[in-house]
C-alpha cells in the first residue's frame, strides 16, 4: 500500500528553523509531484510549497516565500522541507502529499496521497 510517513516536527521558537522529512512507499514516487500542505485548528488546509517530479520546477505560497525551502532526493524516495525564520504563524500540523495527474498542485482536492501529518509549533 501506498504510505507517506513525515517527521521532524517539534517545538521552535520563533527565528528558528526545522527540517521536515516525508518517506514514501508504495508508489513510484519520481512520477509524483510532491507537496506540503499545512492546518492549523479551526483553519482549512493550505498550501505550503510543491516540487515537480525532477525538482527542477518549485513553487511556494506567498507566506512562506523567502523562508521555506523544498527538495526531494528520487533515489532515496524522500522530500524534504527546511523551515528557517519561522513565525508562530506557521504553527500547525504538516502534511505531506501525492499528486500524479492533477493540474491544479496548489489544491488539497488534486492530490492522491496524504501522509498523517506532523505537529509544527513556533512559540513567541
């Protein structure tokens, strides 16, 4: 079966940074594009930051631009998402995803995979 596993996750005070990792098994991930995808309580989910199936192409959302960093290591079947400068903004939990077809990679509904999350928080 299909299984996206994220760590890295933890407490971090604001300036700080972290190094979210997602391991993927059970499908052929270098033909994926690959997303973070983060919610905080009572928020809906949101777009974080998207990698083309070579890592040639990134692409991120406006309030994470300048901060966050993507890549992805095909060989190894792993993503990764380095978080420097965070804000306590940034808490929630994040979510790694899987998208082989869809167009529209800012979108939670295009993807076909999710990982379980991983708790982010950024005290003040």
């Amino acid at each position: 079966q299909v299984q996206l596993v994220e760590s890295g996750g933890g407490l971090v005070q604001a300036g700080g940074s972290l190094r979210l990792s997602c391991a993927a098994s059970g499908l052929t991930f270098r033909r994926y594009t690959m997303g973070w995808f983060r919610q905080a309580p009572g928020k809906e989910r949101e777009f974080v930051a998207a990698i083309s199936w070579s890592g040639s192409s990134t692409f991120y959302a406006d309030s994470v631009k300048g901060r966050f960093t993507i890549s992805r290591d095909n060989a190894k079947n792993t993503m990764y998402l380095q978080m420097n400068s965070l804000k306590p903004e940034d808490t929630a939990v994040y979510y790694c995803a899987a998208d082989r077809f869809g167009v529209d990679f800012v979108s939670k509904d295009e993807y076909d995979y999710w990982g379980q999350g991983t708790q982010v928080t950024v005290s003040s």
